[in-house]
C-alpha cells in the first residue's frame, strides 16, 4: 500500500470499494468474461457425489454490500449465468436478509445450484426453529447443506455437542431432509475443527484455507476432513480482504484464490461486493492452473508476518452486515 494511501482508497483502486447503490449497467462490466462453452471448472464434493465450481459466491456482508435488492439479486443471476453452481448463504448475514435475497432467486433458478446455509444456535431446538425460517426466506423445502456456523474453542464445541445441542438438530435435519447433507464451519481454531471431524458424522466442512495458514487449518483440519472423504470448501481465502495489497504480509487476489484453490478442497467461497470482482474471479477461475509445491510455499512464506494478525482478527467474527457499505468491518 502506498504511503497516504487510506485502506480504503486502496481497497477502491483495486476493486474492493464500497457497491452501494450499484446501477444495473455495472453489470455490464461483468460480461468482460469469456462468455458460452468456457466454463469454470468444477470437482467433486467429497462424499456427497455433487460436483460443484471451484469458484462459490459468498452471499455474506459483501453480498448485502448491494444496497438495492434489484442490484444484489441481479449479480446473483449474473453468477450463476457464468457458470457458478455453489451459493452460500447463512441466518447471520443481515438476520436473514441475505437468506431473503437469494430466494428471489431460487424461486425460479433453485435447480441449478448447490445451495448452502449456516445456522448460528447452538441448542437443538432453536436450531431446527431457525433452519426452518431460513427455508422459507430461501423459498425451497430444503437446502443441499446445512452447517453449524462458526465453530469456536473447545467449549463452543462442548455446547455443540451437548445432549440438546445443535448438533443433535444438525442430524435430525438430515433425517427430516430438511438438508440432503450436514456440515460445520471454522475460522477460529484447526485443531477443535479436527476433533469436530474425527468424532461426528459430517459430510462436509467449510474452514479457513488462505495462503497465511491462520489457524492451522490446512494443517489440521484439512487433512482430517480428507482422510474422511468430505466436501471441504475454502473460505477467507483473502482473510475478508486483510491479505490483499502490496508488501509484507500481502498478495494480489489471483494468487491467493490460486492458492486456496490448489489445496485439496473442492471450491471457495469468495464474497465479491462489485461486478468485475465477479468477472475477475471467474475468469481465475475459467483459466485455473495449480501452484506448485515451490511456488505455495514461497506464498506461504510471503503471508507469512499476516497469519497472527489474521487470527486475531477472525476471533470470534461472524461475517455480517457492515456498519457503513463504504467501508469494510474491522
């Protein structure tokens, strides 16, 4: 980042400034991606058998980001035009409001994506009471996956776990298909994750999988999830855009989506606030090729002096709505 540069002058510079009151006619700088047969890619979803983009749009605060609903239900079509098929949503973001949104779009688009969202409670009652809100804000009777959302330390995971604990809502709705398939999701701790993985009866995981290992996610977790065979999908792949920018600690968004994506994970969940943040990301995606072994490690080592910041600031963050869409949360 220049020196005078405010963060959020540089954000702006590089696509990530604020999308408020975005016209229709932005959406035409979207179409800058190769358009028809050139599809992104796609992989399978662990154990579910689904095959899904490794590109997902992430419908969290840089989706509510759209002020006009017109607008934010406008780019969702547009990604799922481009060939996008993973939708992730959840209760938290905007109590509901992003839920609200993207079944403006499932009422008449809901087979053509995996749709996912996340449930904050952590009782068993109050997670089926809320699961089922979320599916009539998504206009469907069930979604593909249903997560835990945001799994803690060891005593949240405790919670969890308890006899009338959400993860005992989590399996009855699988039984009850209100979900086809459950899942948990972490950007907190890789080794609490882990224990999560080893002991229940998951089908797929959503964690932390950037370049600065915050968390020890990748070392971890991931490997747990994969001697299990689940659908594990990447998030924080920019760490809510604390990795992106020039310098110690930084690297351009390309390289970090390429590295998130190079891990044996089967998409990443990427929140993208702007259009041609939407036509950059696909058009990574339409062209991926994965790092090397030389070439995530000198990543790693470059995002290195970001990875304790990043924990830090991922303690106890539930991605919401933000206080001012000019700016990004703290």
């Amino acid at each position: 980042m220049r020196k005078g540069m405010s963060r959020r002058q540089f954000l702006e510079n590089i696509g990530f400034g604020t999308a408020a009151g975005t016209s229709l006619l932005l959406l035409k700088d979207v179409a800058s991606a190769r358009p028809g047969t050139d599809l992104i890619p796609s992989r399978t979803l662990g154990r579910t058998g689904a095959k899904v983009s490794i590109l997902a749009f992430g419908c969290g605060s840089r989706f509510l980001m759209y002020e006009d609903e017109e607008s934010a239900t406008a780019i969702l079509n547009r990604a799922i035009d481009l060939g996008i098929t993973y939708l992730d949503t959840a209760y938290a973001y905007g109590d509901g409001q992003s839920e609200t949104r993207v079944g403006k779009v499932m009422a008449s688009r809901r087979k053509e994506v995996w749709l996912a969202t996340k449930i904050p409670d952590r009782t068993r009652d109050e997670f089926l009471r809320r699961l089922e809100a979320s599916l009539k804000r998504l206009k469907t009777d069930h979604v593909d996956l249903v997560h835990i959302h945001s799994l803690g330390q060891a005593d949240d995971l405790a919670k969890i776990e308890a006899p009338d604990g959400a993860l005992k809502g989590l399996m009855e709705a699988r039984e009850q298909k209100m979900a086809r398939f459950v899942g948990m999701t972490s950007h907190t701790n890789g080794e609490v994750m882990a224990k999560a993985i080893e002991r229940h009866d998951l089908d797929c995981v959503q964690m932390a999988l950037n370049a600065s290992r915050n968390g020890r996610f990748e070392e971890l977790a991931l490997p747990a999830a994969n001697a299990k065979n689940l659908g594990v999908i990447a998030m924080k792949v920019t760490g809510q855009e604390f990795l992106v920018g020039d310098g110690p600690g930084k690297a351009d968004m390309s390289s970090l989506l390429r590295y998130s994506m190079s891990l044996p994970v089967t998409t990443a969940v990427v929140g993208m606030p702007r259009p041609e943040m939407l036509a950059h990301n696909v058009e990574t995606a339409r062209n991926f090729s994965a790092l090397n072994d030389q070439e995530k490690e000198r990543l790693r080592q470059q995002l290195k002096p970001s990875r304790e910041g990043l924990e830090k600031r991922l303690v106890g963050h539930l991605d919401g709505p933000t206080a001012n869409p000019g700016m990004f949360p703290a």
